[in-house]
C-alpha cells in the first residue's frame, strides 16, 4: 500500500508516513518486505501444509531449542510458539504431498523433543498479510455501533 494510500485512510500526511516507516526500519521494528503472491494463480503447483507440534520443554530452555532447530530447515515458511493442545505451528513449503511427508517422517518427527506432530494441508488461502486474495478486494471501513 502507498503511503498516499495509508494516509487517506489514517487522516495523516503521505510525508509523515515515510518518515515512521524509514524509523521503524532503522530500529529494525520492520526487518522486510515480502511479496503476496496468490498460489493457485502462481502456477508453481507448490504445497504448503500446516503442522501442529507437540514438544517435551527442556528445563532451561523451554521451546526454544526445539523451535530453533526446525526453523533453520529450508522447507520451514514459519514456526510460531501457541497456547492450547499442541505447542509449535510450524507451516511449511514442498512440491509434492509427498516431500511434505517425508519432511515430516525423516525430518521433523525423529527431532529429540518432538512429542506428536499433526499435518493439515493448506488448501485454499483467503487471507494473507492482511491481504484478502480475491478480486473484489476493495477497501471499506469496518461499520461500529454503539
């Protein structure tokens, strides 16, 4: 979105905007920019699956050593520490239904710590990065009553 774009919507001048984005850089609040790209218009006929990870905390180091070393396989697009009945929600990246298992039964499941994993393939998006994927994506200020 364009800081032209942002500031109609917030009341607030284009310039203003650019100055808090470029501070927010500087302080590393923002650390990047990614591109949302609509996959089944992407034609890469690639297959994102989500994994709902049960992990055994170590004593000083909780989740994290756990959660570290998954992050750093390249198939990994994210991994998110969650409260409820399962611990990490990993989502990942790979050609084929069957490299996704794989990456789940040579890759993820034998790491020390893994308790249990559950694999749910993503299907469909709607939504990403606060973006809605359809065409009719139009802006429209949400209606709040008293």
């Amino acid at each position: 979105m364009s800081a032209e774009e942002m500031g109609k919507r917030m009341g607030v001048r284009p310039a203003d905007i650019e100055r808090e984005i470029k501070k927010l850089e500087k302080a590393g609040v923002i650390r990047g920019y990614q591109a949302i790209v609509n996959c089944p218009d992407s034609g890469t006929g690639s297959v994102h699956a989500i994994i709902e990870v049960k992990v055994r905390p170590e004593r000083e180091g909780g989740f994290d050593k756990v959660a570290r070393r998954i992050s750093k396989f390249p198939e990994v697009v994210s991994v998110n520490l969650v409260s409820g009945s399962f611990d990490l929600e990993i989502e990942i990246q790979g050609d084929s239904l069957h490299e996704v298992a794989g990456f789940v039964a040579s890759k993820l499941a034998p790491i020390d710590g893994v308790l249990s994993t559950n694999t749910c393939f993503l299907l469909r998006r709607y939504k990403t990065a606060g973006r809605i994927l359809d065409d009719e994506e139009e802006y429209e200020r949400l209606k709040v009553s008293p």
